[in-house]
C-alpha cells in the first residue's frame, strides 16, 4: 500500500496491476507507468533477439509515446509475467480494437530474450487471446507475421490459428515495407479446441453439404517463400 501511494505521489501508477488472466507459470495484467525502467532495460538487453522483427520502445521518449494510449479505448497493452517472481517475459498489445458488427482486433507482441525459449509467452498468449474473446468480448484477433519468423508462426499455428493470406508490403517497420501473413483466429474456432488445446475441431455447420464444409476448412498451411525478412512479433 505504500509503495502504490509513493508512486501515485511520484506522479506514476502502481507498480503492478490486477491480474486478468492466471496460468501455471506466468499471469498476464496491464502494462502501467511503474513498468517503465524494467521494459526498457528489457528491450534494450534483447535488442539482438528482436532484430529484425520488432522494434519495441527503448528510451523514455519511446515509453513516453506508448504510455500515451493506456487510457485508449481501441488499445490494450499487457504484460506477460512470471508467477514465481513478477518478472516481465513479454510484452502483448491488442490494437484497433473494433467494435460493433465487426468485434475484431490485431496482436502483436515481443519477449524478454533473458526468459526465451521457455514456453512463458505461448502461455501468456493463449491467456491473452482468451480475454479477447471473454472479457473484451471479440470475435476475432489477427496476427500479422512476417514470412521468416518462423518461430512467430510456429506459435501463432499451435494456438490455432489459420494462415488467411499475405499481404506484400503491408507494413513500414524500420525503414522498410515488409511483407506480412495474416493469421487469424476465431472465436468458436479457439473454444472448440477445448480447455487443454489439442487439434482444432471447427465447428460444424448445420444443413451444409459435405462440399461446402469442405471449402470452408482453410488449405494446409505452406512456408512462404518469400524471401522478405523484416520487423514483426515474436515469442
């Protein structure tokens, strides 16, 4: 309690914010202004993991212009931390949330290269896909994956979620238009995996033909081969 009233006092926010989401290891909660000094000591550690795919903020300036949008109502930004000890393993933004018919929103998201290779962000991203489709009420969240982030798309399949298309030069990330594949994820899609996961079952769709069925499960995913590399989210 008095750590929150001190950093209210310093002008910040809390240290730390309620969970919205618990796991076996890691929790996910909101990003707050007491992040500041671990998120950028983070990212400037990890710089060389992150290249070239993302390019997080990594000076106050930087943190600055991201913690303008906290209060944002189409923006959510949220932390993946470890249980055991708080410590930040990565970082998620839900962005253009769109509301109405539509009820959809992007992800992109980077790791903690000092906490990689551990299996904390594909646990911390499966909570987070599961606020968007219950507390935030989505229907739909797409990731947008540069063609040699394998590591990034090898994630975003074991979630479930299905490569819809490639966009060329879909987004200028350091200095650069860089091709991306979109991927997507439904909300029945990801309920119908069950609780622990597993292979996708899609939901059926009643009075359809077997044809039709048929032209509604997307093709076998392929490597793209485009030999584009560029800034993007990665595990």
């Amino acid at each position: 309690m008095r750590r929150a009233r001190k950093a209210r006092r310093a002008g910040g926010a809390p240290r730390t914010a309620r969970p919205l989401g618990l796991g076996p290891r890691v929790l996910i909660r909101r990003v707050t202004r007491g992040d500041r000094a671990e998120l950028l000591a983070m990212n400037r550690a990890s710089r060389a993991f992150h290249h070239p795919w993302a390019f997080p903020p990594d000076t106050p300036a930087a943190f600055e212009r991201y913690a303008a949008r906290f209060a944002s109502p189409d923006f959510v930004q949220l932390a993946v931390c470890r249980r055991e000890d708080g410590a930040i393993a990565g970082i998620v933004n839900v962005s253009h949330i769109v509301r109405g018919a539509l009820r959809s929103a992007y992800l992109g998201y980077y790791g903690n290269a000092a906490l990689a290779g551990r299996g904390l962000m594909a646990e911390g991203l499966s909570l987070v896909v599961r606020h968007c489709f219950g507390p935030l009420g989505l229907h739909r969240v797409e990731a947008n994956i540069q063609p040699g982030n394998r590591a990034s798309r090898i994630l975003v399949r074991r979630l479930g979620f299905t490569r819809e298309g490639f966009s060329r030069r879909y987004l200028e990330i350091g200095g650069r238009w860089r091709d991306h594949e979109r991927w997507a994820l439904l909300e029945e899609y990801f309920r119908a995996r069950g609780p622990t996961g597993g292979r996708e079952r899609r939901p059926r769709v009643r009075g359809a033909s077997s044809e039709r069925r048929a032209r509604e499960v997307p093709p076998r995913v392929r490597r793209a081969s485009s030999p584009a590399r560029g800034p993007a989210s990665r595990p």
